[in-house]
C-alpha cells in the first residue's frame, strides 16, 4: 500500500509555476493578479484566504483582499464584482464560500468573468469542462487530476466511482475522468444511492467527497483500489490539546490495507488546492494578456 502524499506533488507545480511566472513577469512586466473577497469572520475561511496570500507573496503575484462584514449586501459585492471584471489589471477573482444565507452565492458566482473565474465555478467553465473544450477548472477536482498524474495511476478503462456530487467536487471530477485522455468509466453515487457498498466495491479507483466522516470503510472497498479521500471532517478528539482531529470520509486506518494506494487527511489532496489556485491565475493571466495581443 503506497500513501499519496499532496506535499511533494504541491511543491513540483509551485516550482514550476516559480519559473513560469518569473518568465511571465519578465515578458509583460506584470506580475499575476488574484483579487480575493471574504465575507464574515468564519476562521476557517479566514485561514484559507491566508494561505492564498502566502502562496501569492510566495510566486510573487500581486493581490488583495476585500473583507466584508457578514451584513453587506449583494449589491455592493454585485458592485464591486463588476469593477474588478472591468479592471485590466485583475487576472483572477475568488469568492470565498460559505457566504451567508442571505447572498446568493449562484448569483454572485454567475457575476465573475468567466476569464477570471480561477474557482471554475461561473457556468461557462463548467459547460466547457463537460464539452472537453480548455476551461478554467476547480481547484480540487484539477489537485486529484495532478495527483493521479504525479503518482501514475492510470485511469484509462478502468471504473472510478464517485461519491457525492457536488458541484465543487464530485460532478466535475467525475466529467473530466470520462473525458479522452483520462478515459475512464465513471459511476456516481450520492446520499439517494442505494446499495452504496454493492457499487463503491466495484471501483478500482473510488474518489470520495462527501463530508461524512470515516464512512467509507473496508467493506465498500475493492481489494486493491486506488482511494482518493477528499472530504475534511473534525471529529471530537479529547486527547488533543484543540479538542478535534481532522479525519477523511474514509476510514483510513482500516481500509488503507485493502488498497494499492490511498491519500492520506490531513496531506492529500487538502494540500493541492491552494497550488492549484495559483495555477490557475496564472493561466488566466497569460490568456487574457494573449488575446489581448492578438486584438491588438
Ligand atoms: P457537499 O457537502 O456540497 O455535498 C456532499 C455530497 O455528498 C452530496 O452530493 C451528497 O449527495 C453526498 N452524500 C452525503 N452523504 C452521503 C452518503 N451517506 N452517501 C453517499 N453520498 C452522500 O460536498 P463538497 O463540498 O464536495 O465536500 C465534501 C467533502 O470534501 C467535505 O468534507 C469538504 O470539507 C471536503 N472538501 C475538501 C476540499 C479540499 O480538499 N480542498 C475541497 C472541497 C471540499
């Protein structure tokens, strides 16, 4: 059983992008520009939007942070959307969710430029992933993608089931493996399912994003199959001097033992999304600054 860490495939891609955003800056004299928007004060949000920073100063791309009272308006984030859709200088736009119940979050998704979406989330993308046509991806379902390639799995005929179907994981990482290229046979599955075991026990890969924790367990599990656990849980841990731990929906220790391999929570795929954010600002930057010479 191997364990697919996100750590060394992280640090390959920010490598790369180090060079390729050094090249970048060299030949437009701009440096890559993420312009984030966080509402409220949920720490977990607040400690994402952090790493996203450090990652910016990290490959030297500029940003800024709009933080929002928990009260604002959609008008004014409406507002402040479509400023930053009109400014040449933004690359990259990012919303970060959960928003408050009182903010439609579709909406305001729907609002960002489809060329600044970094999240993938704007319609457009999502239609262009599912068409195979070049699209801005999110960010985790493109992190398993870089996964399966660092560590060469290979997904071409083989069965990857998908648990959960959201629109963040489950539905785009199941559209993009029965692409050409990825070319596997995907099954979805989701809280409506029945017989979950009967069906996850048939993949040979089972990609897991589902926000229940440790409920995969060895009997939904085919004797040597990949297992890529994306959900992040805490669970209630005495012993720890937080008081939680934070475990996958896969219950790792039990089930690890059946597979050939099986990212790890924390230090799996949790580690590739923030890479993934800088990937994708970065591409946004260079084909917007490309059209823009080719309309020149
Ligand atoms: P979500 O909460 O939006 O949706 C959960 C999905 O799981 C739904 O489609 C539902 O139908 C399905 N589901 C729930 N219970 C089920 C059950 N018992 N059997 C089968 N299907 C069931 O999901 P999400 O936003 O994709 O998040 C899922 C997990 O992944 C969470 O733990 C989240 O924290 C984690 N996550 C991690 C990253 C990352 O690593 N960067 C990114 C996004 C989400």
């Amino acid at each position: 059983m191997k364990t697919l860490w996100g750590k060394p495939v992280a640090e390959e891609i920010y490598l790369r992008l180090e060079e390729e955003t050094a090249r970048y800056i060299q030949s437009t004299n701009h440096a890559p520009y993420l312009a984030v928007i966080l509402v409220g004060s949920d720490p977990a949000s607040s400690s994402y939007v952090s790493m996203k920073e450090k990652a910016c100063d990290r490959l030297g791309f500029d940003h800024a942070t709009y933080r929002f009272d928990e009260s604002v308006s959609e008008e004014k984030l409406l507002s402040l959307l479509s400023k930053l859709n009109d400014d040449p200088k933004v690359d990259g736009i990012l919303v970060q969710l959960p928003l408050p119940d009182h903010l439609d979050a579709a909406k305001i998704l729907e609002t960002i430029s489809p060329l600044k979406d970094v999240d993938g989330f704007h319609p457009v993308n999502v239609g262009n992933l599912l068409l195979g046509n070049p699209s801005l991806v999110s960010c985790t379902p493109l992190g398993i993608l870089k996964m399966l390639e660092y560590y060469e799995i290979e997904t071409a005929g083989k069965h990857v089931v998908v648990v959960g179907r959201s629109n963040i994981v489950g539905k785009p990482i199941a559209a993009l493996l029965f692409q050409k290229g990825w070319d596997a046979t995907v099954t979805i599955c989701h809280s409506k399912t029945r017989n979950l075991r009967g069906i996850t026990s048939l993949a040979d890969i089972l990609i897991v994003a589902i926000g229940q924790p440790l409920l995969i367990t060895p009997d939904h599990v085919k004797e040597g199959a990949v297992i890529i656990d994306v959900g992040i849980n805490r669970i209630e841990d005495a012993g720890r001097a937080r008081g939680y731990r934070l475990v996958g929906d896969v219950d790792f220790e039990h089930v690890a033992s059946k597979t050939t391999a099986i990212t790890p929570v924390p230090g799996g795929v949790g580690v590739m999304t923030v890479a993934m954010l800088m990937n994708n600002t970065l591409q946004a930057a260079k084909k917007r600054r490309n059209e823009a010479e080719i309309l020149a």
